[in-house]
C-alpha cells in the first residue's frame, strides 16, 4: 500500500511580518524660507544641502539641522 499523503493547505503569514510602509519623501526646503523648529523657535534657511540638511540661522545661534526633519516646519 501507498501512504496517503496529507493535503497541506498554506498557512497565511503572520500580521506582524508585513513589510514597512515606505517613508514619505523629505520636506524640502530652500534659501530663505522662515521655518519654525519645536525647540529653537523661529528662524531661516540659510543654506541647503540636498536632502542630507539645512542651515538654519535662528538669531541667537546658526544649526545644521539633519534629514528627516520631525521637528522642522516651513512657515
């Protein structure tokens, strides 16, 4: 006699496996454009570098501030 073969049906994936939504793009920002930062206040660009950072100059002090900017808004 043969043996019976069992029918194997496939099992589904497990919901926490599912591959990561992609990023939104980087905001972008050009020269002169008055920003808004959640910790150092108002300020403006003074210098960008293309989606790696800006240069933000907010009176009292001149920051690089890094991709992705969470905390970084145009006004």
């Amino acid at each position: 006699m043969k043996p019976t073969r069992a029918a194997r049906r496939p099992l589904p994936g497990s919901p926490f496996n599912r591959p990561a939504a992609p990023l939104p793009p980087p905001e972008q920002f050009e020269l002169q454009d008055r920003v808004s930062h959640d910790k150092y206040g108002l300020g403006l660009v003074i210098g960008v570098e293309e989606d790696v950072a800006v240069l933000v100059d907010f009176g009292t002090e001149k920051l690089r501030i890094s991709a992705p900017y969470p905390k970084l808004f145009r006004l």
